[in-house]
C-alpha cells in the first residue's frame, strides 16, 4: 500500500513522534475509533524506532452496558491482531456519585493509574481528538466557566499524553479504514440524555451549517489560547504569592 493510502494514518503517526521518548508507554483503547487509530500508528511508529518502546495496551470495561464483556475480548483480539503481545482488560466497577459520566471518569482514570504503576510506564496514551476538544469548550459554554474549564483538555497531565487533540475524529476514522481495522461505536455517544451527544449530534452540526465550516477548528483554537491565559494567570498568582 503506496503512502497516499495511508494519508491518515500518517498523520496521526506524526502526531505521536514527538511523544515516543520513553521506555515502556501504555496507551488506553476503549475500542472505538479514536483510540484504536491511537494504537494502531502508535504500534506502527514505534517499530520504526531504532530503540523503540516497549508497549501495553489497557482496555477499561466499565461494565456499564450490556455486553461490554464481549465488547472488551473483541478490543482485545483486535490489539493484538494489531501486533501487541501486552494486553489487558481492567475491571471497573463504577459507583455513581455525582453522574453517570464524570464518576465514570474517575473510575477509568483511578484504574489506568493503579495499572501505568504497575508496570511502571512512562506515559499513557489517550485517543481525546480535537473534536473532543471543542465539544468540552461548548459544555463549558453552556456551563458558564470561567477560563481555566474553557480551555478544556491539556495535551499534558502528569503522565497522560493526549497527541490527538490537533487531529479530527474524521481522521481517526479513515485511519481506521485504512488499516482494516473494525472499531466499535458506542451507543451512548447517541443517548440524548447525555448533554454531549447533542452537542455532538446536533449542536456542532448545525453551527458548522449556519455559520459555515471552520466552527470546531475555531473552538480548538480557542481552547488553547484560554488554556495560554489561564496558564499565565497562575504563574502571575504564584509570583505575587511568593513575593509577600
């Protein structure tokens, strides 16, 4: 297969490059598109490398849904018909405290953690995609934040690496395509009882249809510049403080 069948591929496996210095990585699949196009240019790029990774991969079943077991072996199969010989899948049992999402959230987090410990990774790998990105700055909107929750997901945190978050969720998808590989689409990312599936499904849309293409490019652009702002808000706070 000639590079310009691999356009999406490519770039995503650019996109992760400057993030493969480490020993042993591991990166998190859920099983959709996102991060199984995550996986798979980060299984590629890796083998490139002349002192490459070592490489693990998570899969989180929350046990949410009916057939999320099957879900989870089906992940598993594919990561490692991918090439990865490090395959797990965690167990969560998720206690709703304040939502359905953000207690799923933390769950997933808390055992991706205990895991990367575990095996001592270096860093952790998320497929989050810049539609993901501008989705978070919508919710924000709706939510009236302030600065610091507008600027939405950092690429950075402690050891979690989000290199997609300049890519789009239409890229991860071709590169999907491209490699042959079959993602699963879950059906709460349709569930309009969750807020995010109608800023996804409708709201999004219909910007990108009134006010012309462009919108989630801008709402990214904006996220970024908000998370500069809020950035050197603090570093101008921790100076004052300092200071007295």
């Amino acid at each position: 297969m000639c590079s310009s069948d691999l356009k999406a591929t490519l770039e995503i496996r650019g996109a992760i490059r400057p993030w493969l210095d480490v020993s042993r990585c591991l990166v998190a699949v859920s099983g959709g598109a996102d991060s199984l196009a995550l996986a798979t240019s980060l299984y590629l790029e890796n083998r490139t490398r002349e002192d490459p990774a070592e490489l693990y991969a998570a899969i989180v079943n929350h046990n949410l849904q009916e057939g999320s077991d099957l879900i989870a072996s089906r992940t598993e199969a594919t990561l490692r018909k991918i090439g990865y010989s490090n395959v797990t899948i965690l167990n969560v049992e998720v206690i709703i405290t304040d939502g359905l999402e953000a207690s799923a959230r933390r769950a997933r987090y808390d055992v991706l953690d205990a895991y990367a410990a575990s095996i001592n990774a270096n860093k952790i790998f998320l497929g989050h995609t810049k539609d993901d990105l501008a989705e978070n700055v919508l919710l924000g909107l709706a939510r009236g934040s302030g600065t610091r929750s507008l600027s939405g997901m950092a690429k950075v945190v402690g050891l979690y690496v989000r290199p997609l978050l300049d890519i789009s969720r239409a890229t991860t998808e071709a590169a999907c395509t491209e490699n042959g590989i079959d993602y699963w689409s879950d059906p709460q990312n349709k569930d309009e009882r969750f807020t995010r599936a109608k800023v996804r499904h409708h709201i999004l849309p219909m910007l990108e249809e009134k006010l012309g293409p462009g919108i989630i490019d801008a709402l990214a652009r904006s996220s970024r510049i908000l998370r500069e702002d809020a950035d050197a808000l603090d570093e101008i706070a921790a100076d004052v403080r300092s200071e007295e």
